[in-house]
C-alpha cells in the first residue's frame, strides 16, 4: 500500500491575515483576502485603520 504523500509545509510567519480596525475599537465582523480589499472597505474618514496580524504566531520575519 503507497504511503500518502506528505502535505507541503508553508511558513506560519506568512500567514497573515487582515482585517479594519473599527473607529469604535472592534475589528470588522468579516476577513478579508488582501489589504487592497481591507482597504476598499474601510472608513478612514471615520477612523477606521486597516490592520494585519497572524492568528497562528507572534513572530518576526
């Protein structure tokens, strides 16, 4: 029986995610897939910030 092959190893330091921060404080009830459509979302005339992270690590580069 063929083993299955191993799934491909992607750095976490690259899973970033992005997201608005709210004017309210509270990030936006939804992800986003990039920053472009993070930024065409928010509000900055209101206070909103576009903001990134990583849910897995906080880790540098």
């Amino acid at each position: 029986m063929a083993q299955p092959a191993p799934a491909a190893w992607t750095d976490p330091r690259e899973d970033i995610e992005w997201s608005v921060l709210m004017a309210n404080g509270r990030l936006a009830p939804r992800a986003f897939a990039d920053r472009a459509a993070a930024e065409a979302w928010a509000r900055p005339d209101e206070g909103d910030r576009v903001v990134s992270f990583n849910r897995i690590c906080e880790c540098d580069s």
